[in-house]
C-alpha cells in the first residue's frame, strides 16, 4: 500500500512538472550488468555463427573437393556381333587352264590360222609348219620296213629250205642206221650220216633265230616309222583345249625349234576362261572358316554393283610362313566371257564366326605400351583396365573378340590417367549409351 501510494505521488508530481526523487546506485548497477550481459551475449551468437558458418563451408569445399577429384565417365555395353561376317579380300583371277604352245616339230611357219582373241575349240589348227627334212625321215623309215620285211621273207624262205633239207638228212640217217644194224654198212658212214642230221637240225634252228631277229627288226623299223609319222603329224599345231589365244608369239617363215627350250619359240598362248579361278589369301585368323563350299562374291571396279558368284573349292592346307595366310582357291562361271585372266578383284567371303563376337567404338579403347586396354567398371564404382583382342576394323568400331563380355560397361572416352582401381562416378544412362 505503501508502494502505491508513493507511485501514485510520483505520477502527481511528475504530472505537476516536478522531477521525480532519483534511485539508489544499486539499480543502476544492476541495469548495467544486463546490459552488458546482452551485449556479450550478443557478441558470442554472432561470433558462433560466424565460425559455424566458416566451418560448414569449408566442409562443403572438402566435400566438393573430393566429389570432383573422382571423375565422371559415361559407359555402355558392348553390342554383340553378328553371327555371320564378311571378310573383303584381294583376289587375282585366273583362267582355268592357262598353257604355253610349243611346236613339236622343227621347221619354218608355212601359215598360222589364229591371232590374239580367237576363240578356238580343242583340235582347231592353229599353224602349219615346213618341215621337209622330217619329210625326208619318214620316207627312209618306210624303206627301212620294206627293207627289214625283205629281210623276213628271206630268212622264211631260208628256213623252208633248211627243214626240207632236215627231212632228207632225218630219213637218210634213219635208213643209214638200219642198215648199219645189219651189218650192211660200216659205222663209220653212219656215223657220218647221223652227223650231217644233226648239222641240219642246228641249222634249222638258226633260221628260226633269223626269222625271229627279222620280225624285230620289222617292229623296231615299224616303231620309228610310227615315232616319224607321229612328229609329221606335230607340223600342223592345234588348239589343246577349248579357249582363248592370248599371245601368238611367231609369224609366216620363222624358223621353228621343236620343244620349249627358250621363251621366244612358244608359238601361242591359250587360256580357257569358261570357268576362272580366283587366288586369294585368307588371313590365319579365317583360315578355319576357309572350307571347300564356302560361298564367295566377286566385286570389280569396271562392274560397279555387280557381284559375280562363286564357291571357294580347295585351299593349299598350310599356312605361308611369310604373310600367314591360307591361300584359297574360288571357282567362278564364266560363260559370257565378261571377267578377264589377270584382273584385281575384291572376294566377299561370308566367314561364320565361331564364336560371337563383340563390337565397342574406337573411343573405348586405351592404346597402352603394355597393349591394347578397355576400362571395365565392376563393383559399383573401381575400374578395371583390360587387355583385349581385337578383330576386324569396321572403321569407327572395332570387333572384340575376347577379353570382355557383354554384361561389361565399358568407358567411353577414358582418360589418359585412368588407372586400375580408381574409383569413378558413372553419368547418367541417357548421357552414357551414346558413344
């Protein structure tokens, strides 16, 4: 009561324009210590936050630091390869039968029937050859069988002799000899008699050996008539085979050498081009693949979008230690005569591959000096450097055919120090299947 009453009085004095009595020093004391204690309140909050604040951000960078020092790298699968692939190689094409021809018979060229171009049938003659001195053989050759069948005759006429004169020998000794047994004539005279039998019969034999020495000398005479008569036949030349002349190498009065002893007295060259064959060299890698049957294509440069069919038929079964190739064999019709012996072409093999394969762009590999790499990225986030063998170039991707699988992501465009066991953030899936 006595509180209110005197704030009753200070309100009545202070409405009256009279000051008010001042308080004790211990109010103001104390209005100052909460004062300060606000201030130094106030200074620690904003102190802590200030600190606090530092503190946070100076995490955030740690943070960001090291969420940036892992790299972020964009991966896909690899994409499987076909079943079936076609290998593009250089081929050389061939005719069929390709064949140097040679006279056999020495000469001079009387006339010649085909040039280059000519499409000739096995038999055809091609030349005629003058060759007056083998004419001249083989009229001695008939002479020497007419000589060498006189030669027979005689010794038969011999020999019909030599056994009438055995007869008369045989009877006269037989007579000899009985009369001898009776005591009519000594044994001496038939001894003499028994003799001239036996000379006769030896003689007899030798005619038999003359005839028989005779009928061989007939044969052999026979023999080289036939060798003469067989080389007259070689002055006219005929095609071997149906083909092509490609070369005709001789002219009317050349002089002509039998046999191939020098290049320069082949006469013509002839070449059958109704079937071609085309050599080519299947790298080792196809060579198991290379097997007669396999289907082939022929592309040429002066046939632009024509293919030619053909069939691989044969290879050579050993691997050339120089290019490590299997060299192959493919036969093509060529009835309308279009392909030429000698040309380039390519040949599309259609190669089945053994295994499947697998196929990544050319920005997922590492050319290390250890070798070829892919980066794999496997348990979340660590990659794995891979080596790989690699297949055929398709250009902008390259076949894979063993080191990774399928189910692997692969980086796209890693970096130079990418490294066995780093850990790496993968991008988002729209971002990684690009390549």
């Amino acid at each position: 009561m006595q509180d209110s009453e005197h704030m009753i009085q200070t309100d009545q004095t202070i409405s009256r324009g009279v000051e008010p009595p001042k308080r004790s020093g211990g109010s103001r004391a104390l209005r100052a210590m909460l004062l300060l204690a606000l201030f130094v309140l106030v200074a620690g909050s904003v102190v802590y936050r200030g600190i606090h604040t530092r503190i946070q951000t100076a995490a955030a960078v740690k943070n960001q630091t090291l969420a940036l020092a892992v790299p972020t790298v964009a991966v896909l699968h690899p994409r499987p390869g076909t079943i079936q692939d076609e290998v593009v190689l250089p081929g050389n094409i061939q005719a069929f039968i390709d064949s140097p021809v040679y006279a056999r018979a020495s000469g001079y060229l009387k006339r010649w029937y085909a040039d280059i171009g000519a499409r000739v049938k096995a038999g055809q003659v091609l030349a005629e050859i003058d060759a007056p001195e083998l004419d001249q053989q083989v009229q001695q050759a008939r002479a020497d069988v007419q000589q060498s069948q006189a030669a027979l005759d005689q010794a038969l006429a011999n020999s019909q002799q030599g056994k009438a004169n055995e007869e008369l020998a045989r009877v006269t000794a037989d007579r000899w000899r009985n009369l001898a047994g009776k005591g009519v004539v000594s044994r001496q005279e038939n001894d003499q008699y028994q003799m001239q039998y036996k000379a006769q019969e030896a003689s007899v034999q030798a005619l038999e050996k003359a005839i028989a020495a005779a009928r061989s000398s007939i044969v052999a005479s026979q023999a080289n008539l036939g060798r003469l008569e067989e080389m007259q036949r070689y002055t006219t030349v005929r095609a071997p085979f149906d083909g092509v002349i490609t070369a005709r190498n001789t002219d009317v009065g050349a002089l002509i050498n039998a046999g191939a002893g020098t290049p320069t007295q082949e006469l013509f060259h002839i070449a059958s081009m109704a079937k071609l064959r085309v050599y080519v060299s299947v790298p080792q890698m196809y060579s198991r693949s290379a097997v007669p049957g396999l289907a082939a294509t022929l592309t040429l440069a002066e046939f632009p979008g024509r293919r030619f069919h053909g069939t691989l038929v044969r290879n050579a079964e050993s691997i050339d230690a120089g290019t490590r190739t299997l060299l192959s064999e493919v036969d093509v019709d060529n009835a309308s005569g279009e392909l030429k012996p000698g040309a380039y072409a390519e040949v599309h093999l259609a190669i089945p591959a053994a295994a499947r394969s697998l196929i990544l762009p050319v920005n997922a590999f590492l050319f290390r000096s250890e070798g070829l790499r892919v980066g794999v990225v496997r348990e979340g986030r660590k990659v794995d450097l891979v080596p790989v063998v690699i297949g055929k170039d398709y250009g902008t991707e390259l076949e894979v055919v063993s080191g990774i699988n399928v189910n692997d992501q692969v980086i796209l465009n890693p970096p130079d120090s990418l490294t066995s066991g780093m850990e790496v953030h993968i991008a988002p899936a729209a971002a990684s299947d690009k390549p």
